[in-house]
C-alpha cells in the first residue's frame, strides 16, 4: 500500500508540472534593481530549480512504481488528487487546472496617470534695506569783530588782542556702506525616485522574439512589436528610475548695509582785534560788532533700517504614478502539449477567413501562421504571441479537454 500511495503522489506532483508548461528561466542582471527584490528573485530560482530537481526525482518513481498504479483503489486517488491541488495553489500554480490544459504566466503592462503639483521655486525671503540719513545746509552768523565803542574830544585807549573764533562748527559726516550679495546656485526637486516592473529578455512560447539594443522587442522577421501587452513569461526586471532635479540659482544677502561716521572738527581762525582800555571821557561813539554768514551742514533725519518681505514663488510640476497593472496572470494557452494538427488547420482556416494569411492549412503551426496570428491579435488589442483561450474564442475555434 505505501508503494501505491508514492506512485500516486508522484503522478499527481508531476501532473501539475508539467501543466504550467514552463519553458524559460529566469536571470537578472540590472544593476538598478534592489538588494531586497535581487534576494527576493534569487529565492524565486532556487524554488524554481527545486522544482525541477523534484520533478526529475517524481519520473523516476513513477517510471519504477508505475506496475503497481492499477492495485490502488479509485477512492484513495480522488482523495490523494484533491491534495496535490491544495499544493499547486499555495505553490502558486493556475487555479482550478485540469488535465490537458496549459497555462503560460503574462505581465500585465502598467497603466499609469500624470497629475500636476504646486512646489516651491524660491522660498519667502527679506532684505534688509538702509535708508540714509538726510540733511540740508543753513546759514548760520559769525562774530568777525565785537563792538567797540569810539570817544570824541577825548579819545579812549586802545590795545590790540588776538582772540580764536569759531568758523564752521564740528561736521559728522555719515557714510553709507552698500549690502553685499551673492548669487547661488542650488538643486530643487521636480519628481522624486519610483520603481517600475520591466520585461527582460526573452518571451514565453520563443518563436524568434529577441530585445534589441534599443531595449524594444522584435519578433521572429525582425519587425518591432508595438502591442499593449507582451507575453514575459517568468523574466522581469525591477528598475529604478532616479529623481529628477532642477538647479536655479538666486540672490542671497551676505552683508547688510551698513554707515560709517566721519567726524569733521570744528574750523577757527585767529582774529586780532582792538579794545578800549581806557573809555573816552567825552563823547562816546558805539562801533558796531561785524559778523559775517556761513553754512552749516546739519542733519534732518537720522538713516534707519527698512525690512522688505520677498513672498514665495511657486512653479507646477508633473508626477507620474501608476494606477493599475505591473502583476503577473496565468492564462491558458494552446501549446504542443494540448494541440492536434486538426486543431491547428482549424485556426489556419479560422486566420483565413478573418483576412490574415497563414499560408498553407496543413496542421502545422510554421512561421506563416505565427505571424497571421500575431498579426490578428494585434489588431483586435489580444495578448501577442501565444495561441490563448481569447484569441480561440474570438477565431471561432473551439477546444474540448
């Protein structure tokens, strides 16, 4: 009994192994994707390669149990069955498979949406600005020579004296040092960094499709592929696209206006000048004082400091997010596991009919009818280059397991 129920698992794991109908493997080398996702795909590798380790191990059991399949009763296998499908699920195989189908995994494309956002282009700023003092000049009146007083008859005594008198007052002379600027130069952000999913090279189901240098996908005539959405298979790489920055350049205070006092001393000259020494004993005559007129400079208002509030500026930018797509799907496919040659002319007859050439109807699926195929996908916006389910139902042709 225990020979039985190792046949039976070994059948039913490799059942569900061979259904996935796995024909590629997968390598990254983009320097771009991250530790983390390099960890997480490296893990994704060795499951793989486990997987076909075990699927080797599973052929040789059943090939060496195989004569002893017929004793085990049909009740334990359906039990034993339901089983190996709890284990496809959690391995991530496509649900709910039956026998004859195959399935082969797509990268849905990324569907993303543009918005605009207000940022900053020049923070609010001020400038301290020196309003300079005002003044004007006056005239003020100097003493040249004081009164003296003149005798007749008897005329009064003089003597001759030499005196300092004042000119022009002391000035203070303010001077103005201008501010001191400086431009700058520094990098804003316009759109910050994203990851994004990208097919590697490689597409599920062959058929000639290579990456060329400049990173687009032809197919097997060298043509370039220009539909929606690709079959990938297993191959994806992880990218990271850098943010984008712009540099602006403004002007900073490095010093601030700033004034300076320069004092101007007092000017006076030496006068000489007669006095009475003794007064005149008759008459008197008065001699009036002389003055003379000269300007002053004299200040008005003081300089005082004015500060001045720069508002922000703003500018709109573009952000790129993704709304939906970016995952992988399981879809059922023809491939040479589950198709016929009747089944083949079928589609033949079907590409025909709809105006695309597939060239001879003789049940082979040649390059002719490849490219009539991907050319009826194409137009009707279907996944390109696999024989799927959508493509089937849409020729009319249908597919019994």
């Amino acid at each position: 009994m225990n020979y039985k129920r190792a046949l039976m698992a070994a059948a039913g794991s490799m059942a569900l192994l061979v259904a996935a109908c796995e024909t590629t493997e997968t390598g990254y080398s983009d320097s771009s994707v991250s530790s983390a996702e390099s960890a997480r795909i490296a893990d994704l590798e060795r499951q793989l390669n486990a997987a076909r380790s075990q699927n080797s191990s599973l052929s040789t059991q059943v090939t060496t149990l195989r004569t002893e399949v017929s004793s085990s009763s049909s009740s334990s296998y359906a039990s034993s069955n339901a089983s190996y499908d709890s284990i496809a699920a959690s391995a991530g195989y496509p649900p709910n498979a039956r026998a004859g189908q195959c399935f082969s995994r797509i990268l849905i494309p990324e569907i993303t949406e543009t918005t605009t956002e207000q940022v900053i282009d020049q923070p609010m700023s001020t400038e301290l600005r020196i309003i300079g003092a005002t003044y004007e000049f006056v005239q003020e009146q100097i003493l040249i020579k004081e009164e003296s007083v003149r005798y007749v008859v008897i005329p009064a005594e003089y003597e001759t004296i030499t005196e300092q008198v004042l000119v022009q007052a002391e000035l203070r002379e303010v001077i103005v040092i201008p501010a001191v600027y400086e431009e700058i130069t520094e990098e804003i952000l316009v759109r910050p960094a994203y990851t994004t999913w990208k097919p590697g090279e490689g597409l599920i189901g062959g058929g000639g499709y290579r990456t060329g240098s400049d990173g687009r996908i032809y197919g097997p005539d060298g043509q370039l592929v220009t539909t929606m959405i690709q079959p990938t298979g297993e191959i994806l790489c992880k990218v990271e696209v850098p943010p984008k920055y712009k540099t602006i350049t403004r002007t900073r205070l490095v010093t601030a206006e700033t004034t300076e006092v320069n004092i101007i001393p007092a000017r006076y000259d030496m006068i000489t000048k007669q006095v009475i020494s003794h007064a005149p004993r008759v008459e008197e005559i008065i001699i009036p004082a002389e003055y003379s007129m000269v300007q002053v400079r004299q200040e008005v208002t003081p300089a005082y400091e004015e500060t001045i509030t720069i508002p922000a500026t703003y500018k709109t930018i573009e952000k790129v997010s993704i709304v939906s797509g970016g995952n992988l799907d399981w879809r059922e496919v023809i491939c040479d596991t589950n198709s016929t040659p009747e089944l083949i002319a079928q589609v033949q007859a079907s590409l025909a009919a709809a105006g695309y050439n597939p060239g001879r109807s003789d049940g082979v699926f040649g390059m002719s009818t490849l490219r009539a195929m991907e050319s009826y996908q194409r137009a009707n916006g279907f996944i390109v280059g696999q024989l799927t389910m959508e493509t089937m139902n849409a020729l009319g042709v249908s597919h019994i397991h």
